[in-house]
C-alpha cells in the first residue's frame, strides 16, 4: 500500500506516517462530520480505527454524510461507512460498532486501547458523558466537535478549547450541563467550532461543505498531533 500514501509522506516523512499506523483512534457519531473524519485519516494512513453510531442511514441525511446513498438506505451507519473505509485500504483495522454510546457503554467497553478520541456527537448527554470519561484518562487526547449545523460558512470553522468557546450553542449547553452536574473535564477539550452566527430555523438544517469542514478539521487535529509528537 507505500505508493496510495505516497503523497502523504511526502509532507509527513516516513517516521511520522508509521506512527500514524500504529495510533488508535476511536470516532463517535459517524454523520455529517464523523464521517468525514474518518475517512480522512483511513486516506492519509491511519490503520487503527474503531466507529461508533447506533444510528441507520435515512434519506435525510443524503445531502451531507458520507455513507449515505440510496443504496446504503435503511443500513446501520457504522457497517456502511466500514465498508467504504475498507475499499480505500483493505489492509486497515476498522471495527464497527452499532451502539449509542452513554456512561453504561463507557464503563463497560472503557477507552484504555486508544490514543485519540473523536467526539462527533450530536446528544448533549451523551457528548458530556464521552468529555467527562474521556479526559480521566491518562495520555487519551480528546477532539470534539461542536455545532456544525444552521450555518453556510466554511471558512469560519476554526478550533478552540471548550470553556472558552463563545457563540456556539452545543458548546454552551455541554458546559451548562456540567455545571448542573459539578463535574468537569480533567484537562483542556480542543474543539471544533465555527465563528458564524447559527442561522434561526424551524428544523436542524445542514450543509455538507460546512459539516465535511468540521469533520476534515477534527482528522487534522490527530495527523498533526501525530506529526508534532515524532518532531518534539
């Protein structure tokens, strides 16, 4: 598989794309962000990746998220796009996993194996829940994204940590629900947020080329980590 990631390595270097190899990253919520993420890191080299969404494919989601098709209709989201990752690198490691994931789920199934966590949740519970576990343990990184939907402008998603977001509404209503619990994250949350103001509508419209940017920017925040980490 050396010449599909050759381009890669031209920008990486050969010690940066084998230690992208061998890190394990596991992605929750693969819709109209996490599955670009996924996709992204299975296309620059990661070998290890395991998704999880308890969700199927509707028509709804035709018009952003990566898995859906009409072939793919009525599918469980997580087999879809594992079939998908695995046209790109047959060779790549993706388990699928079709659960929501809750403190139950967390307690049981636990994060130890992995090096990164890709939060791409939707739930305001669940995505608390998966911050909260996730930042207690030790050496885990954690990426989460925030509000993707209601927006137009790619150009504005940028990154920041999660207490010090302002203007994004899931951002708001994680940290509220910490606040009501009295818990908070172990260490920093780097985030993926847009700076756009959310437009007012009656139903959760979104846009591919805003949700593919928050999911491509997610993937860049492991490939560059990665990369910093055999450049320290």
């Amino acid at each position: 598989m050396d010449d599909f990631f050759s381009r890669s390595e031209v920008l990486l270097g050969a010690e940066a794309m084998q230690a992208l190899r061998t890190k394990r990253v596991i992605l929750f919520g693969v819709g109209g962000v996490g599955s670009w993420a996924a996709e992204c890191l299975i296309r620059t080299g990661l070998t290890h990746l395991t998704i999880v969404d308890g969700d199927t494919v509707q028509p709804s989601n035709i018009n952003r998220q990566l898995p859906a098709t009409r072939a793919t209709l009525g599918q469980p989201k997580v087999f879809a796009l594992r079939e998908r990752l695995l046209s790109i690198n047959p060779e790549a490691e993706i388990t699928a996993i079709p659960e929501m994931v809750n403190n139950e789920w967390l307690a049981e199934k636990g994060l130890a194996d992995y090096d990164y966590v890709i939060d791409a949740i939707d739930s305001v519970p669940d995505k608390t829940d998966l911050i909260l576990y996730a930042s207690r343990v030790r050496a885990l990184k954690t990426f989460s994204s925030m509000g993707a939907a209601l927006r137009f402008d790619p150009t504005q998603v940028t990154t920041g940590e999660l207490m010090s977001i302002q203007g994004d509404a899931l951002a708001k209503a994680v940290r509220a629900r910490m606040k009501r619990l009295d818990r908070y994250p172990h260490k920093k949350i780097r985030c993926v947020y847009s700076t756009e103001q959310a437009q007012q509508c009656e139903t959760r419209g979104s846009l591919m080329q805003v949700t593919a940017a928050f999911g491509l920017t997610l993937a860049s925040l492991v490939i560059n980590d990665t990369y910093k980490q055999i450049k320290l």
